[in-house]
C-alpha cells in the first residue's frame, strides 16, 4: 500500500477531513480533501461532518478552522508551522492603537495569532479585503498586521482613512522588482500575476493581484500561454495540473515558506495514526469567545 492509499484509509477510519493550503507540497495537497485559499479554508471549515480537522497550512490557519468549529478537534500536521507575518504583531500593540485612535475600526488580516483576532473587529483574507472594509461604516480603519495589504485595499477604497502596522510577509518581501523586471524580459509574452502581500514595486508591474485561489481561477480563464507568479510556488502544482500546455515561471527561487513546507505525508501518516494532543489546537475559552466573532463577521460581510 502506498503511503497515500493508507492515508486515505485512516482517514475513514478516524473520521478525518484533511484541509489543505495552496503552498504545501503537491503530493500533500493531493491527499487532503479540500485545498484553498484561506477564505476558502475557513469557509468550508464551517461546515466539514467530521468530528476531526486535519489541517495542512500553518498555525492561524488551523486556529480559525477551530474558531469556527470550537467542538470539533483540530489538528496541525506540524504544531511548529507559523507565520512570520501573524509574529510581527501582538495583542498588546493593537489595545494600544486602539485607544490613540477609538473612531477606528480594527481590521485583522486573517494572518494573525487568536489573541490578536480577539481584539479586532473583524477578519479579511485577501481575497475579500477589499469588499469587507468597503461594506463597514466606520471610516478610519486600523488594517493590521500587513501593511502591503493594507496599501492595497486602501488604493481600491479612497473614501477609507487608514492606520497601518508595518507587518510584511518575509517571503512575499523577498520577491524584488530587479528580479521582476529580469524575469519580465526572459518571457517578455507572459502575463505578472501577483500577490497583495506583494510591495508596490511588484504590484505596480502586474497584470492581476489576487489571492492563491483567485491567481488559479485567473490562469484558468485566460487565453494567455505564460505566466510569471509572484507568490508562494506551491501554488505551481494546481496552476500546472489545471493548465498542462501553460508556462509558469517564478520571480525568483525565494519563493518559498518553509513553514508550510514543514507539511508532509510521513507527518500525515503519523498524525492519523495517533491524532496526537501535543498536535491538537487548544485556546482558552475566553479568546475563543472573543475571536471567533471577527472571523464570524467577515464570513457575513464577504457573503
Ligand atoms: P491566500 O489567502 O491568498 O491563500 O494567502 C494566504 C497566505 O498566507 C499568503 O501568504
Ligand atoms: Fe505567512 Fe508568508 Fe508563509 Fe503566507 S507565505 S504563511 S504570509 S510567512
């Protein structure tokens, strides 16, 4: 038996659903159930039958599938994924901006740590960022923890005043316009496709900006033969599978996030063979009470 084919069946044997993110490995994303962007994930974490939620991403991504699931048991394939971006801000700093600015609505980029949802007023992704801050009533908006995210909602909502932190992702901050423009005259035919946790410089030459899920539906659909991707080169598998005469190029080789990469079927296997506490996502009850409404608010407001 493949380390696959037994995947698959202790998954029916345990009663597991496996959700899986865009940039973990290929062979890993073939295994889970679902793979998508992190508005897709959360979504259908709402709504999986299992009484257990494998969860192949990093460690936010697995804390809101257990916010919006608080009796199901959660489980990351490796307990020391994280995010370098959700790191760069704590519970502390925002009480802070929020009482210099109390007009301000706090919104939390889905990138970030439970304690810090729970002292926001509502979660975006970035597939739904600028729809979610467009339909909120306040004016000033405290975006928080990316700020290349943040600029880009803000240029798409010019009635909006912003408040920014200065959170980046490390890997998407590695993806230069020096190396853009190299690879840009390499394929000069192809289209730029990029990541709003990409800085401007990156931004400004591209095609389309979207989320992972919205960079695939893009490829999908258009005509174009070649494309340079400016995000995560998980991503590469599904773009490849859905588009075998289609040329994908990456920026650069720092493309990758070695948290997500930590994510692997021999962990899988051994999870699903023990499902372990030490793996198991555990909040304490007054966070999961306070952060589960902002993501309960974007799931609302991104509808
Ligand atoms: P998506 O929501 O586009 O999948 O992005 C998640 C992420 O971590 C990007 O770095
Ligand atoms: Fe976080 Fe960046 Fe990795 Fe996405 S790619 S999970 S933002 S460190």
């Amino acid at each position: 038996m493949t380390l696959s084919e037994k995947i698959s069946k202790l998954k029916q044997e345990k009663d597991v659903v496996i959700l899986a993110h865009y940039y973990v490995d290929g062979e890993v994303q073939d295994v889970a159930d679902f793979v998508g962007d992190s508005y897709a994930l959360a979504k259908k974490a709402a709504l999986v039958d299992q009484q257990n939620i494998l969860f192949a991403g990093v460690s936010f991504m697995g804390e809101s599938a257990k916010l919006l699931n608080p009796s199901k048991h959660v489980y990351m394939v490796d307990e020391t994924a994280g995010c370098g971006m959700a790191d760069m801000i704590n519970a502390e700093q925002v009480r802070k901006v929020r009482a210099q600015y109390p007009e301000a609505a706090v919104v939390c980029y889905v990138n970030s740590s439970a304690e810090v949802k729970a002292e926001s007023d509502v979660c975006v992704t970035s597939s739904n960022a600028v729809k979610v801050v467009g339909g909120m009533k306040e004016k000033q908006i405290y975006f928080i923890p990316d700020s290349h995210l943040a600029h880009f909602v803000a240029a798409a909502l010019p009635e909006k005043e912003f408040i920014y932190h200065n959170g980046y992702c490390p890997i998407h901050q590695m993806i230069d316009e020096a190396s853009l423009l190299k690879a840009k005259e390499a394929h000069p035919k192809a289209l730029v496709l990029s990541h709003p946790e990409c800085a401007d410089d990156i931004l400004k030459h591209s095609d389309y900006i979207g989320s992972t899920a919205d960079i695939i539906t893009f490829a999908r659909n258009n005509e174009a033969e070649e494309y340079i991707v400016a995000t995560e080169t998980g991503v590469f598998h599904q773009l490849k599978k859905e588009n075998p005469n289609k040329e994908f190029y990456p920026v650069n080789d720092c493309q990758v996030c070695h948290d997500m990469k930590k994510v692997t079927l021999e962990k899988i296997e051994n999870i699903l063979e023990n499902l372990d506490a030490q793996n198991e996502i555990i909040l304490e009850d007054q966070i999961m009470e306070q952060a589960k409404n902002p993501l309960e608010q974007m799931l609302v407001l991104a509808k």
